[in-house]
C-alpha cells in the first residue's frame, strides 16, 4: 500500500488555464483525490509549499543511446536524466547498436528500462532494417514487440516509393509515422544553417528546404495512405506552413518542435562551437518566429527535446566533425518557462499542455492528465527556485548543451511514477518558515 499526499500545492485549472491551491491524494499509484484541505488518513503527507503540481512530462523524442553506444548514454542514466527533468515518459528512437529493427531489440529496451529505467520508456522502431532505407522492418511484429511508433531518426527515408510502402502498412497497424526529415541530396555535406553564421564562417550550410521538401512529400503521401504522420524536430518555417496546410485539409498530421529551435536561432551562435550543432539545425530569427506562433497556433502540437548526448571527446571534434546533437531533457521545461513563460509568449497552462496533455492524445497514451483515476504521474515543479545551468551536475552522461551558464526558474523538484518517487531533488521540500 503506498498513499501519499501531496500537500499545500498548487494545480492549472483545466478551463481557465489559472492556477489554484489544491492537494493531490495518491493511493497504489493512482490518483485518488484532487481538491483543497483532503484529509491526511493514514497517507504519508509531503507539504510541496505551493508548489506547482502538473502532471508527469511526456516526451516523444530521445535518444537513451542503449544498446550500442553506452558511452554516451545508457537507459538508466537517460530515464534518471528525465526523470530529474520531470519526465515521467519518454519515447525512445532507434537509432542504437544494433537499430531498434527488430522484435528481439525492442524487447531488449523494454527489459532493460524495466529493470534499471526510472520512468516509462516507449520505445520506437525504425521503419527501414539498419535505418538504411532499403528495406522495410517487419512493422506487425514491430508493433507486437511494443514499438508504438516507425522512424529512421537520425536519417530521412530518401526514397518517396519506400515513404509509401511504409505509410500504407503503419496506418494498416495504427502506428504512427515519426519522420526525421532530411534530404540528402540537399543537406549533404551541411553542418550548421546555411544562412547568417555559415556565411560568416564559411561553413557548408544546410537550407530549411532540405526538411521542407520531405515535409511536402510526406503530407501528399499521408494523404494517399491516411497515415497518422508526424514530423520530428520541426525547424523551417516553410515546413511549418505546409503542416498547416495539411491541417486545413483535415489530414493527420502532426508535429513536434524542440526548446533549442525555439529559444535560439543562428544569430545566437558565438562561434564554431560543436555544441550549437545539431540536426536540423538552428535556423534563421524568422524561421523561430514562425515556429513560436506556430506553437501558439496549434499547428506544430507538442514539444520533445530530441536529447542527444554525446561525449565530450565527440564534440571537441570541431564544428564540421563532431555529431550533431544535444542534450535536453534535464533543462527542458525551466528554459521554456523562463524564456517563453516569464516573458509572456506562452501561458503557464500552454506550456504544459504540450508537455503533457497533447502528447498523450497524439499517440493515445493513457497519461499526461491529473484527474481522479488517473494513474499517479506527477512532476511538482518550484516555479520560484532559479539556478544556474550546470552540465558538470547533469545527471545524463551528455554534458552538451548550448545553454550552459544560462540563469532559468521553474526546477522539478519532485517526480512520481505510478506514485512513486522516480526523483526527489535534494531541496527540503517544505521551505523554512513554512
Ligand atoms: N538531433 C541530432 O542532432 N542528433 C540525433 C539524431 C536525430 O535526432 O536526427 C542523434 O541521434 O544524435
Ligand atoms: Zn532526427
Ligand atoms: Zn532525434
């Protein structure tokens, strides 16, 4: 038996968006209450000192880098690294040592992360064996095994006529399509954005086109098949004008934006600093613009943090050499709080709506909801705490973030999964004087 109470916190009205003081009454790991002064029976009692109660954060897109590249990441210290940032789910991508390709690997992941995982770990299948875009996987066993989704992240699917076969089949089996979209014969080569910081360094750049393109033959092919399409780590405005298109004509698709496409653009790089690479990468001012009224808009639907750890060693590789990627998931919500909350773009209750709400119903997961009979996924986050970013106190092997340095409010300080305690940061939870 395991009861809790969370205490003096503080919730989001679902209508109104305000917040509101209110207990949180958890019992064998569902929630059992919501509402002022519950009573305390036999529950242990945690006084969370008005601080916000949400639900646990979801997020469809990381890279947990197990089986095959544990040096960079395993399961473990990428679920401790989300759980830290509040994340109670997380959707992992397959482009690990071997591919997440087949049933045996899929089942893999899902031991382990039931064994050493400290919140639930979905995992993705890739749609081509090896991500090679040859040849499709076995998408019904895929499905069987437990992959709740098809990508190839980390590549694009080149070819329009595998793109296809691959729609046809997922929306047969009622999985989604989770596109990383890329064309090679245009973003070959790239490293950074081929705009204002390629020019001025010389750099060989990658154009928004290189995603677009894909985005615009996706949508014409969602349409033929009726797939649930969704693209990943959106970055161009031209993308997100074709989405929006596509959502004018009632199709399904979807898409996620990262918090480093929101909060930085090209003109934020201070130098050829492997750190700011990532894929896609960061674009043009008016590309973010369009991506922040995009958001407001409901054309791009949720937020992932596409966290991408790598070495230090690989990243001191040089600008042109090093992986693309960066860590994110123990920053995500204080950045996006600071930056798009504090400063009035976002409201509180939109911001978690896309961390929480909206990725459950895009791939129609049970959580991300508080509400009597739900199960106890929950995140209370001090909107007050304000710390420095600190990648040496990360708990993910990745330490590389562009935001190192950067001041932000709004930390987790504790994490339940199914009620339980998946972290508790090491703040006393009941504030002096209190
Ligand atoms: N986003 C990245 O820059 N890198 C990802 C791959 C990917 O998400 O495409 C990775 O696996 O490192
Ligand atoms: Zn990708
Ligand atoms: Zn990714």
């Amino acid at each position: 038996m395991n009861h809790i109470l969370l205490k003096n916190g503080r919730i989001l009205d679902e209508k109104t968006g305000e917040m509101a003081p209110a207990d949180v009454r958890i019992e064998n790991g569902v929630i059992a209450a919501v509402g002022r002064e519950l009573p305390e029976s036999g529950a242990e009692t945690v006084d969370v000192a008005g601080r916000l109660i949400v639900p646990g954060l979801i997020d469809m897109h990381v890279h947990l880098r197990e089986p095959g590249f544990e040096h960079k990441e395993t399961i473990a210290t990428g679920t401790a690294a989300a759980a830290r940032g509040g994340f109670t789910t997380v959707a992992c991508m397959p482009n690990t040592r071997p591919v997440a390709d087949s049933p045996e690997v899929i089942g893999r992941i899902r031991e382990t992360a039931h064994r050493e995982g400290r919140v639930r770990v979905l995992p993705i299948a890739a749609i081509t064996k090896r991500e090679l875009g040859e040849e499709l996987t076995d998408f019904a066993a895929l499905k069987e095994a437990g992959a709740i989704a098809l990508s190839d992240d980390g590549v694009g699917v080149q070819s329009a006529r595998m793109m296809k076969q691959a729609m046809a089949w997922a929306c047969e089996l009622d999985l989604p399509i989770v596109a990383h979209c890329e064309d090679n014969s245009l973003a070959k080569g790239g490293c950074v954005h081929d705009g204002i910081f390629a020019a001025k360094l010389d750099l060989p750049g990658i154009l928004g086109s290189a995603e677009a393109v894909h985005v615009a033959r996706d949508i014409v092919l969602a349409e033929d098949t009726g797939v649930h399409y969704h693209v990943c780590h959106i970055s161009a405005k031209a993308s997100v004008d074709l989405v929006r298109m596509a959502k004018q004509k009632g199709l399904r698709v979807t898409a996620e934006v990262t918090p480093h496409h929101l909060l930085l653009s090209d003109e934020d790089i201070p130098g050829p600093d492997p750190m700011y690479k990532m894929n896609p990468p960061l674009r043009s001012a008016e590309d973010r613009a369009a991506l922040l009224e995009a958001l407001k808009d409901g054309t791009i639907d949720i937020i992932a943090t596409d966290h991408a750890p790598h070495t230090a060693e690989e990243k001191a590789m040089g600008i042109r050499q090093a992986p693309f990627g960066i860590v994110g998931l123990e920053t995500a919500f204080p950045l996006l709080y600071t930056r798009l909350v504090l400063t009035g773009h976002l409201t509180l209750a939109q911001l978690v709506e896309k961390l929480t709400r909206r990725p459950a119903e895009l791939f129609g997961l049970p959580w991300g909801r508080l509400a009597e009979g739900q199960t106890a996924d929950i995140t209370v986050i001090d909107l007050d705490e304000e710390r420095t970013i600190d990648p040496d106190n990360f708990v993910s092997k990745g330490k590389n973030t562009p935001f190192a340095g950067w001041r932000a409010k709004g930390w987790p300080v504790l994490t339940l999964v199914k009620g339980r305690v998946a972290w508790r940061e090491s703040v006393d939870l009941v504030r002096n004087g209190q």
